[in-house]
C-alpha cells in the first residue's frame, strides 16, 4: 500500500459525505488527522489506519446507507463497489467497537460472519483512538467527553446509547493502550 491509498481514501469519502453530509465530513477529516498523530507506532500499516480513518463513517452517506447500521453499509459499500482490500473493509465494519451495537441491533451473529474483527489489536486499537479522541466537528476531544456526547446525542434507551454504554470501558481502554505507545516513542 502507498500514498495513492490515502488519496483513494479521501477521494471516496469527500465524494460521499461532504455535499450530503458537511458535518461528517468535517469529523472525518479530524479522525484522518488523529491518524497522522498516531502514524509512528504503527510502522508500515500507517497507510491503512489513514484510509480506514478516512472511510470509517463513510457508511452514514444517504446513497449508501441500505440498513441504516453504519458500519455494515460502508464496509459492504467499499467490498462492493470498491473491491477493496479486505484488511480494510474489517476495520471500517468493526470500528469502534462495532461489533457490539450489532448486539444490540440483533446482527452479531450475522455481521461477525460477514467482517470477522482483525486479529491485529494496534490497528483496531488506534482506529477507535483517532474517532474516539474526535468531537463530530473534527476538532480534538478526550474520549470521556466523546462518550457523554454521543450519550446525549442519542439518548440512554437508544439503541446507540445502549451501546456506547457497554462500549465505553472497552474504547477508554483501546485509547489508553495507544497512549501507552505513543508515549513510548522515542521523540
Ligand atoms: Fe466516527
């Protein structure tokens, strides 16, 4: 993978979200940039955490959000119509704990099947720093505050609510495993 990756990746993502969805498109240009940040600690798969970063969300773009579950619809979205690479499409599928609002949405069976989580924890670990550390207008958060924002965004009894609740210990503990590594990088 080389840099024409990160360019393919932006030019997808402005393509679906920046006309029909401004404000995705503004957090989704943050989350690439909290990918640059993190880019030393994870060597040569810097590339893929950006183009994943980019694409995360692209599955909220109206063309293609087919089961209104985000990450469902921009993995099968890039799969489909992309042919991309299949590391890729398993991140943005299980970004940010994806798997467990599947749960929720009575999918988990069906979606663990279809995009089976990376067995490569860094990787999953630092795409769920650069969304989670993201306010939705891209700027730069903690994830505590992120979690309560999306709380309050949705609702306690929300499906998202309920699923970012059971989430929550699993994203402070992802976000604080990468600060670990980052802070472990000779400067
Ligand atoms: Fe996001």
């Amino acid at each position: 993978m080389d840099d024409l990756w990160g360019d393919w990746a932006m030019e997808v993502a402005e393509a679906e979200l920046s006309g029909p969805l401004p404000r995705r498109w503004a957090h989704t240009q943050g989350v690439a940039e909290r990918a640059i940040d993190v880019r030393q600690v994870l060597g040569v798969d810097a590339d893929l955490l950006f183009a994943a970063a980019t694409l995360h969300d692209v599955g909220y773009a109206p063309r293609i959000a087919a089961t209104g579950f985000h990450p469902l619809d921009g993995a099968r979205f890039l799969r489909d119509e992309h042919g991309a690479d299949e590391r890729l499409v398993r991140l943005v599928a299980n970004h940010s704990l994806a798997l467990l609002e599947a749960e929720e949405r009575g999918l988990r069976e069906e979606f663990a099947a279809e995009f089976p989580l990376l067995e490569e924890p860094l990787l999953v670990d630092a795409l769920v720093y650069c969304d989670m550390t993201t306010t939705p207008d891209g700027g730069r958060t903690t994830a505590e505050e992120r979690v309560a924002e999306i709380l309050g965004r949705y609702g306690d009894d929300s499906v998202v609510g309920r699923f970012i609740r059971r989430a929550a210990p699993e994203i402070f503990a992802s976000v604080e495993r990468v600060e670990a590594a980052l802070a472990a990088q000779p400067r």
